[in-house]
C-alpha cells in the first residue's frame, strides 16, 4: 500500500492524549495513487491507517478531508460486517473516482486507543 501517515504537522506531533489511553491524533494521509488508483479501492483502508498511527482500535473519525479540495469530505464507512474503510464523496453525493490525485494530502482527526 502506498499511503503515508503522519502526526507530525508544521514540526508539531498533533496527538493528545485525551483520557486513560484514548488519544486523539490529527493526522495527514498522503496517498500516492489517488482515488483513481489501487490505494482507494472503495475507500481508504482505515485499518492501515491505524497501524501507522499505533491505535489498536479506532472509535470514530471526527473529520476528514482533502486539502485544497474543501468540497470532498470523508466518512469512515461502517457496515456489518465493517469495512474499514475512509471514503470519499463529492457534493453531489457521488462516491469519488478520479478528484482525489496522485499526492493528495488528506488531514483528518482519528480517536481511538
């Protein structure tokens, strides 16, 4: 997979750690395929994600999305059974398919332990 995440943003670690071992982490995503490519795959891979951020378990993901491209907001996909995965949708309800591009950061807030 090509995603690259980061907490650490303008020099700063952005993780807080909110009660006894729930953290909350704002985080930048970098993919290097974009939607159009294999590391979207109807949506991000969350679990992946996570890895990369250390948490075991993730409880919600408060807000997500592309900078630059204000209008694409993400949504961490819950299903049963779950998918796991952080999608992206353009105003018209549209699931995306080619507006998110190749080293597109995307910056969102995870909670979870």
């Amino acid at each position: 997979m090509a995603l690259t995440v980061t907490s650490t943003i303008n020099q700063a670690k952005r993780t807080f750690r909110v009660d006894a071992g729930m953290t909350l982490t704002q985080c930048d995503i970098t993919t290097s395929t974009g939607s159009a490519g294999a590391d979207y795959s109807s949506g991000f891979d969350l679990v992946a994600i996570a890895q990369q951020l250390g948490f075991n378990v993730i409880f919600t993901v408060l807000d997500a999305l592309v900078q630059n491209k204000p209008q694409l907001r993400g949504t961490w996909d819950i299903k049963v059974p779950g998918t796991n995965k952080l999608r992206f949708y353009a105003p018209a309800g549209t699931e995306v398919t080619n507006e998110i591009a190749a080293n597109d950061i995307i910056r969102c807030i995870i909670v979870g332990i």
